[in-house]
C-alpha cells in the first residue's frame, strides 16, 4: 500500500461500524416496506384491469404490460427471482399479438396474475426451491438456466 492511501485509511471503531449496520438494517427494513407496498399496489391495478379484459385492444395490452414488467424489474432487487421470471413470462404473452382473441391468452394472463400475486403473498423468495419449480412447471414456463 502507498504511503499516500496508508495516510488515508483509519480504523473504524467497533461502535461506530455497529451503529451504520443498524443504520443499514432500519434501511433495508423501510426499503422492503415501499417495495411490498409498490408490488401490492402494482398487483391491485393488474387485477382492476384484467377484470375488464379488453385483449384486442393495444392500450390495454400495452398497459397490462408495463404492469407485468415493472414487476419483473423489482422482483431481482428484494430477491424474488420468481417474481421476475413469471412477470418475464407474462410480458412475452401480451406481446403475442397471435393470442390476442385467443381464449388460451385469458386463462394465462389470469394464471401468471395469480402466479405473481401468490409469490408475494407466501413470501417464495429466490427461486422458490421446490415450490418454484412447481409453479413453474404448472405455469409451463421453463425454468432458467442456473
């Protein structure tokens, strides 16, 4: 190490790193809180939408979208993995525009929607263990490679 950096670095008192992990922990405590709050409002407006299925309809395919992506950016910041993947799988089918009459298409929206809001709701973080790799398989979504 230079003479220069060694000039710069000092010793942390035990205190004060014990203080700024608190500090952390009360953080990433309020941080889960917006983000569960964030989720659940995002999984109310999913719902509220898909209530009047308009599937031809590009607005509303384009909002259910934007929907199902936010969610599938999130999920990787508080380790819900799963949350990405299904809301991945989701974003792919409302692309689709080949299922956009297809009875199929409600079934699967309807499906991921439930899929997405039950992840939250038993808490299956990572990627859900074996519990993920069911829903997956009943989801028919392939499972990422690891």
């Amino acid at each position: 190490m230079s003479r220069m950096l060694r000039n710069k670095v000092h010793v942390i008192p035990q205190e004060h790193l014990r203080r700024m992990e608190i500090a952390a922990s009360i953080a990433m405590l309020e941080l889960s809180t917006g983000f569960r709050r964030h989720v659940n409002m995002t999984l109310r407006d999913m719902f509220v939408l898909m209530s009047a299925p308009r599937h031809g309809d590009d607005a509303w395919r384009a909002r259910l979208h934007d929907l199902a992506r936010d969610l599938q950016s999130v999920g990787g910041s508080f380790d819900y993995r799963l949350l990405s993947i299904v809301g991945e799988a989701m974003c792919r089918i409302i692309r689709d525009e080949g299922l956009a009459t297809e009875d199929d298409l409600q079934r699967k929206l309807a499906a991921y929607a439930a899929a997405l809001d039950a992840i939250i709701r038993i808490d299956l973080r990572g990627d859900g263990g074996d519990d993920g790799r069911a829903l997956l398989s009943v989801l028919r979504i392939p499972a990422p490679a690891a």
